[in-house]
C-alpha cells in the first residue's frame, strides 16, 4: 500500500512539473504574441501615415554593397 502511495506522488509530482512547465511556455509565446503585435500597429501605422501618391525610388533603397 506504502509503495503504491509513493508512486502516486512521484506521478503527481511530475504532472506538476509539466503543468508548470507548460504555463512558463504559454506565458513566453504570449509575451512574443503580444511584441509581435506591437509592431504590427506600429507597422501599420508608419505605411497608413505615407502620402498615399508618394513616388519613391528604389534605386535609393539598395544596400551600400551593391
């Protein structure tokens, strides 16, 4: 009975284990959602706040390398 009782609580141990180490994962991937969405908005806004008929050119925007 003692030994099945042991079992029981290393089983019981490890699932706590995992549990935390799920909510430790969920919380990092919310806290990239949430940066990624972030720059999303401050992606949004930098392309809605251009001049709608602004030109520009590309040559401009090539790397120094090429």
């Amino acid at each position: 009975m003692e030994d099945r009782l042991d079992r029981i609580e290393s089983k019981l141990a490890l699932a706590e284990d995992a549990i935390d180490e799920l909510n430790m994962t969920v919380f990092r991937q919310q806290q990239l959602i949430d940066r990624l969405q972030k720059q999303i908005v401050e992606l949004h806004r930098q392309i809605a706040s251009g001049s709608p008929g602004e030109r520009r050119d590309l040559r401009e925007e090539i790397p120094p390398h090429y």
